[in-house]
C-alpha cells in the first residue's frame, strides 16, 4: 500500500521563489513534515571504507554511542530531535540502527568493520561479505554477482530494510567504478533496485578514477562499463575523485603524505552536509526530491560536483572569523571542490543546490528589571547574508575587481540556485592525524557544472590508449565479456561528452550574440577542459599513436 502523502515545504502554495533561484518556504518553516526515510548501500572497498566513516560521524552528530545507544546526558528528553531516523531505526530494546547494507567479494574489510569500534552498531545481517575477489575486473563482479547470487542475497537485505521504513524516499548507494566489486557487482544490484523501486530516488556517490593515484591499470574500462550500464538507472551521480580530495588534505589541512583515512574523512564531511537536511529541522528544505529537481535540468547532465567548505588546519581556525560570505564564495573555488577540474568560472552552471549548516547560541530578550533572559536559538546563518553572498558573486561589485563572476548558462541567469539551511552545528571528528579545524558553520555545494566533462574526457582518452592497443582486454573476455561491449560502452561515453560539447557550442552562441547587440565587440571564450572542444576522440587517437 501507498504510505500517506505529506506535505512538501519546498513546493506548493507555501513556496515562494526569490530573486537569485532561492526557494523559500512559507508559513512555518520549522515545523518539519513526517520522516522520510533513506537507506544507504556501501559496495565495494571504498564504498565499504567511506561508509564506515560517514556513519561513524552520524552518530557523533546525533548523541549515538558506538553500541547504538542514544547519550541522553546533555539532552532534554521533551525536546529532543528524532528527525535522524531517517538514517536510523530505533529497536524495542532502544538501540538505533543504521539503514544500511554493506557488500564486498572480499571478506577482509567487512572483517575489519566487524572488528571496529563501531562494529556493534550495524545489523550483523546488514554485513554481507563473500569469498571470492573481483580481480578488479568489471565482468568478473557481474558474472560473480549472478553465479554466487549475491545480487539476489543483496536485494533481499535491502527488502528488509525497506519493509521496516514508513515513507522511503530513497536510496544513497556507494562505490568507486575503478575496481571489479564497485563496477561490475554494482552494476548489477543498481540494476535490481530500480527494477524494484521503480519511483524511488537513487543517487549514487560515485568515487571516480583519478589522474596521477591509480590503484589498478584497467580503471578506464571499468570505469566506462560501469557509467555505460548505469546511465539511465542512477538519477544522480555526485562526482567525487581521490585526486582532488589528496590535494585539499595536503594543501588545506597541511597534511603531508595523505592517506585514505584522512581522504574518508573529508568525503564523510561532504555526505553529512548533502544529507543535514534530511536529519535535522531546517529552515528551508532541501529534500532528495527538491535536491534532484532543481540539480538535473535534462537527464544527460546529471553529474554535479562537490564542494566543501570552510577547510582549514586546527592551528589556523581560530585566526579566522568563516563569515558567510567567505564560505559561499570558497565553495565555488576549485581549490574547495572534490573532483579534479579546474576554470570552474569559465565554465557554466547550469544549476545548484547551496547547504549551509549551523547552530550559534541562544537569544536574548530584555526584561522589566535590565536583566535578559535565554530564549530560542539564535540562527548562525541568516538567509539575507546567503542571499547576498551568492548575488555578489554572480554579479561583483565594481570595486572588487579581483573576484571572477560565477556564470550559468543563459537561460538559468536569474534562478538558478536551490538553497537549504540546517539549524546544526557541524561535527568535526578529532581523530589522531585529522587535523581539521573546528567551525560554527559549514557549506556543502552541489554544482552541475559543465567542468565535470573534463573527467569523462580524461577517462576516455585513458580507454582509447589502452583499447587500441588491446591492452588486458583478453582478461575481460576470459570473464564473460565481448568486444561488442567495448564499443558499445566507449560510444555511450562519447555521447555523454557529446552533450556537453554541443551545450557548451549553444551557450557560446547565444552569448555570442548578446555580446554582438550590446555592440562591445567581444569574443566568446568558454573552457570545456585543457583540450579544444571536439578534439577528444582526436586527442585519444594521437596519444594512442604515439
């Protein structure tokens, strides 16, 4: 049966759409609609080591232990905030679970979650780990996944998970594409959920291969046979890349040899700010539903970027003051942003969702006597000081000449932006050799931005490298695969980039010709990467040549 309809604060007659894109809501803000539940799919090693780091920070966010105990000490039991079971479920013994399943071929790091602190706090039904690896083959995870039914074991377990949901709004599913288990097992169980919850929400935190830290030779094959045969089952990919997350460890934090744990980290940041406002009352909503309808204004172009911000070294917080302003405009600096691209301001958005968090400390109001006493909460962001701060950007004043304007494509000048505000402080974990400085306030961007084709052509000039030469392809026959794939998975690639190019080709036309009636005399220049638009299969063939 169909569960009751609630009602949306971001949508209907309570809606009022503001200049800049900003969605406000009317009446009430506060007063939250009914949960709506999420559940979180971890596949693969990274998706397996991320996860265990993204719901490690949940439970430091909520007051939960490691055992899955609510830590009531400094809580007020009438007011306390459940919003968080959206992620949780609460057990008659009172213990709150995770709605989460966690998957790998390998036993070794479902092992290692089952050894960790945090080990109690999972279903043990929830940890599924098989004997067999992928050999970091993508047709080796798909033949796997059939013959050893673990699709099928997979799906039964997030049945379970659903049954135990009111009102499921959708699904967080993680893997990188570069190995066997992320790409070829993913695949298949991606392909079994939309079968199975054809109108729920998928995105899919997709960790992509980066340029310089590789972890296997055959990660561009993977990597287009995973995005080929989830093109039109995923609803949105958020592009994260290890590359970029590195950089921001070394050059933000200060750390010199990065590790994957300090890599986790960060992404575990990020993902707690993308779902603040599903786990917290809001000023202004931004639920999955308003989240993937304002991000994705036609379906090919729906692989948003990632940003974060503030990112700072423990030792350089507290000589900076992280004003709202500051926070908005690093948010559109590449150096902020979690995949590896670069002039993201001369490329174009073509939407975004804004998320600031952040709680501050209580109101005051004056009395008869001159004294003052302690009311609601005092809200640390404001909405006018966000307003502001993405105007600004969009359209610098003329005394700072410095500040390169943010620019979406034509049609989206006026709108635009989606923007969520969470009344929550955000968490920084103290973990020995994290040094992150704490904040009273955080911004996570989401950006369709036309910069993410950058990674699909480097991805593919990789492939064509290696398949003209027909390096390793015989290991991906010899698991059940057939050169007809290949060119089936390398043209649907294509065509992704494709929709960039002749996007890009559109904006700068029309631009063009703004800039012909205004009479300036101007030349249109937009960067679709480091290459000429329209090189790219020239680009992969010369280097494959060479």
């Amino acid at each position: 049966s169909s569960p009751a309809p609630t009602r949306d604060l971001g949508q209907g007659t309570g809606a009022h759409q503001l200049a800049g894109g900003l969605s406000l809501c009317g009446g009430d803000c506060s007063a939250m609609p009914a949960v709506k539940e999420c559940i979180t799919v971890h596949i693969g090693q990274a998706g397996v080591q991320v996860g265990a780091r993204t719901w490690e920070l949940f439970t430091q966010e909520h007051g939960i232990t490691p055992d899955g105990k609510l830590n009531q000490t400094d809580m007020d039991a009438d007011s306390l905030d459940t919003s968080f079971s959206s992620f949780f479920q609460e057990t008659n013994s009172g213990q709150f679970v995770p709605r989460s399943v966690f998957i790998d071929t390998e036993p070794t790091v479902i092992n290692d979650l089952k050894a960790s602190r945090m080990g109690d706090l999972f279903h043990p039904n929830s940890l599924l780990a098989f004997k067999q690896d992928c050999k970091s083959n993508f047709f080796e995870g798909r033949t796997m996944a059939s013959a050893f039914k673990i699709q099928d074991v997979v799906l039964d377990r997030i049945r379970l998970a659903v049954d135990l949901c009111d009102n499921l709004q959708g699904f967080f599913v993680f893997h990188s594409v570069g190995g066997g288990t992320g790409s070829g097992v993913a695949v298949e169980v991606l392909h079994d959920m939309r079968d199975a919850f054809l109108k729920k929400t998928i995105f899919e935190p997709v960790i992509y291969p980066s340029q310089h830290y590789s972890s296997c030779i055959v990660e561009p094959y993977n990597c287009l046979f995973a995005t080929h045969f989830t093109r039109d089952i995923v609803d949105l990919s958020i592009m994260l890349d290890n590359e970029a997350a590195y950089n921001i460890c070394s050059n933000n934090l200060g750390i010199k040899s990065p590790h994957f744990s300090h890599v986790n980290h960060i992404i575990a940041q990020c993902i707690s700010g993308v779902t603040s406002p599903l786990r917290y009352e809001t000023q202004l909503n931004a639920t999955l539903n308003e989240i993937l309808g304002n991000i994705v204004p036609t379906q090919p172009f729906r692989y948003p970027l990632l940003s974060l911000a503030p990112i700072r070294n423990e030792t350089r917080g507290g000589h900076e003051a992280f004003r709202t302003e500051e926070i908005v405009k690093e948010l559109f600096d590449e150096k902020n942003c979690l995949c590896d691209c670069i002039r993201l301001n001369s490329n174009r958005y073509l939407a975004a969702v804004l998320i600031m968090r952040g709680a501050g400390a209580p109101k005051s109001e004056a009395t008869a006597g001159g004294t003052r006493q302690p009311r609601d909460m005092e809200a640390v962001v404001s909405v006018n000081e966000v307003l502001t701060a993405v105007n600004e950007l969009k359209n610098p004043p003329a005394n700072k000449t410095h500040v390169r304007a943010i620019k979406f494509v034509p049609w989206m000048e006026g709108t635009g932006i989606k923007i969520g505000i969470v009344n929550a402080k955000p968490i920084i974990p103290h973990t020995k050799g994290f040094p992150m400085a704490d904040t009273d306030k955080q911004g996570i961007l989401l950006g369709n931005n036309t910069a993410v084709r950058q990674l699909f052509v480097r991805q593919y000039v990789r492939f064509l490298k290696l398949y003209y030469h027909k390096a390793y392809v015989w290991q991906f026959i010899g698991a059940n695969g057939d050169d007809d794939t290949f060119i089936e998975a390398k043209e649907s690639f294509r065509d992704i980039i494709d929709a960039y190019e002749t996007l890009l080709r559109g904006v700068g036309d029309i631009e063009q010709e703004r800039l012909t009636k205004s009479g300036t005399g101007a030349t249109m220049r937009l960067h679709g990467g480091t290459e000429r638009v329209g090189d790219t299969a020239r680009m992969g063939a010369n280097a494959a040549h060479s």
